[in-house]
C-alpha cells in the first residue's frame, strides 16, 4: 500500500474549540498531503468559518459525500450533520457536543466497514459531550467499548519518551482500590505487544512507577509496591517481558532514567501525564493501544480561552496524524513479518564446533 492513499479520518472535535483551528493548519501546507489522504468529519460551516478566521480562505477543501470517495492529495470533508452549525468561539454549547459525537460515531462506523484506515481525534469538552448523551469518560473510553472487549491502554508518546497508564479518569482517592497486580500485569502485556506491533521494537524494557513516594519506604508509606507492585513485575518477567521497577517517580525522571527504557507504564492519570506534557506538550501525541482499530490524538484540550484567536499550535496534531500513519504501516509490516517468519534452525553446540573444526581444515 502507497502510504499516500493510507486514509485518515479526522473528527472535529469541538467546533468552538482549537479543534477545527489546529487540523486546518497542520493541512495548510500542501507537503503533507503526499503522506497520507485525510477525510475530516465535521460540516462545512465551520471549516469556512475558521478559514476566514485563519486567512486561509484560498485553502481548498473537497467537499465528499461518502470515505470512500475520498481523492489523494485533496483535503476532503464528510458532512455529519443535517442542522445548521453556527461556531461561538470559547463557548460551552450542546450543539458542539453533538456535532463531536456525530464525527465520532460516523469515523467509527467508516473504519468498521474499511473506508478510512485510522482516526485522528480533534479535542472535545468531556461535559460538554456527556449534556448532549455521550456516556463515556472520553475517546478512549468509547473506542475499548466498541471493541469486542479488548484491553485498551492510553499511551502518550513523543520524541522522548512512551508512557502508559494503568488507570485513566479515575478520582484520585479511587486509585489504590483500582489497582491490582492483575491490571499492572494486564496492561504491561498489552503495552509491550503494542510497543512491539505499532512502534517497531523487538524486545522493549518497561519501567513501572511506584504508586507511593519514595516506592513506599518499604512499608512505611504505603504496601502497594510490596504486596501488588513487586509481585506484578516478577509475574511479567517470568512471561519474559522486560519489566523493572518499581521506581519513585520524583527520582526515576530527575535521573537520565526514562532514556534507558522504551516505554514508562504509570499508576494514575497526572503521574504520567503531568511529566509528558511538561515535556514533550508541542509534540505528544494520544494513543489508545490495545485496540483492532489506530486512533490517536494531540494531547491538548480545548482550549476554549484561546479559540478562533488564531494561537493555537498544530504541531501536537500533526505529530498525531503522522503518529496514525506510522502505527498503520508498522501493524502491516508486523503482521507480514508474523506471517511469514524466518525459521529457526536450533543445532547443537558440539555440532556448530564440528562443522567450524571441519571447515578449517579445509581451508
């Protein structure tokens, strides 16, 4: 498959938001096309509007009534909406809510049927969506719900670093009692398989963040690295996966730590997030592993004080859809290479040093 006519559809997220603002500017240049063909799911109206908003109304944008009729090297746009849009910049509204579901169910059923290859997620309002009746957390939610089961996993990624979460939206207080060994082990396997299929690394090495300060003291500070944490990483590495820890989180990313490691599994949201994105916040990149289908997304909200002044930076968009394209190519080329592997001749050692012996007195 040419990776030019890899298709990418992209939900519009909030229409007052950044949403609309950052996928037009990461289309902007032309170059990008030759990457990938993007369907945005959205309505016109409001791709007008923020063009004129952005002086970018020379930029073209086709306008398509079904995925599969998307054209290369265009910007193409699926209309999701009967109603009439109207975009108020900054504002909470129930008609923004339900033009982000509608682009998000509509994607959904596109990449299901194979119209589309992978999803780009602009950002949406959490409440602003649950007002008008989606009854989810978020994206990540929705997507492992459609899923048949599959163990979904949220992981952020950039340049830098890869990091994962064992629990996501859950309050702070609910943490501990969300926690077992059997999710830690449950999403490190997930975590190592997706960071072998989608990002391309033979033998990855996890580190696991303790869930108390200082991992615990052990016992003093808490029991969960002793009597849940520990366990869990010898349960892994018994399975043969690369796991350590558990390491404080305050020391393990104040050291040159996280570069001698290809993915970071956290307890909680802001333990990992909260680093990734003074990091790594113009690049990272949301994606949910774990899953049949690609879906990632920038890692910035909404962004309603900012909306339609032109501030935003698309640059955690653009990362999110190359991010898309990346994953897609490396799950085919796992997939081929599974399915057709090299064998493995096992042979003896005395026979290997007869078979050298015997070679060098020829010689």
């Amino acid at each position: 498959m040419a990776i030019s006519s890899v298709k990418i559809g992209i939900t519009i997220g909030d229409k007052n938001g950044i949403g609309p603002e950052v996928i037009i500017k990461a289309l902007e240049d032309p170059r990008i096309l030759s990457g990938f063909t993007p369907v945005i799911y959205g309505c016109p109206i409001v791709i007008e509007h923020y063009k004129k908003a952005l002086n970018l109304e020379q930029l073209k944008v086709k306008e398509i009534s079904s995925a599969d009729k998307a054209e290369n090297n265009k910007i193409n746009l699926l209309n999701v909406s009967t109603e009439k849009s109207t975009v108020n910049e900054g504002k909470e509204e129930e008609s923004s809510g339900k033009l982000a579901i509608l682009a998000i169910q509509k994607a959904s059923e596109d990449i299901s049927s194979g119209k589309i290859d992978a999803i780009v997620t602009a950002p949406i309002s959490k409440s602003v969506c649950q007002n008008a009746g989606f009854d989810f957390p978020g994206h990540t939610e929705f997507f492992i719900s459609l899923s048949n089961g599959a163990e979904g996993l949220m992981i952020l990624t950039s340049s830098l670093m890869k990091i994962a979460l064992v629990t996501t939206h859950v309050p702070l207080k609910d943490v501990s009692e969300s926690i077992s060994k059997e999710s830690i082990v449950t999403k490190a396997e997930v975590f190592h398989q997706s960071l072998q299929k989608d990002f391309g690394i033979l033998n990855p090495k996890i580190a696991i963040l303790s869930l108390n300060p200082h991992s615990g003291e052990n016992g003093k500070i808490g029991k969960e690295e002793i009597e849940v944490q520990t366990p869990a990483i010898n349960e892994l590495r018994a399975k043969g996966i690369l796991a350590f820890g558990p390491f404080a989180t305050d020391g393990f990313f104040g050291s040159a730590a996280p570069s001698n490691y290809d993915g970071i599994l956290a307890m909680y949201h802001d333990q990992g997030l909260s680093v990734f994105k003074a990091l790594s916040f113009d690049e990272g990149v949301n994606y949910t592993a774990g899953l049949p289908i690609v879906r990632t997304s920038p890692d910035h909200g909404t962004a309603f004080d900012i909306a339609g002044k032109n501030l935003a930076s698309e640059n955690s968009m653009r990362q999110a859809l190359y991010s898309a394209v990346d994953i897609f190519v490396n799950r085919i080329r796992f997939k081929e290479v599974q399915a057709n592997p090299l064998p493995i001749i096992k042979r003896d050692p005395i026979d290997k040093w007869r078979s050298k012996a015997k070679d060098s007195k020829k010689n």
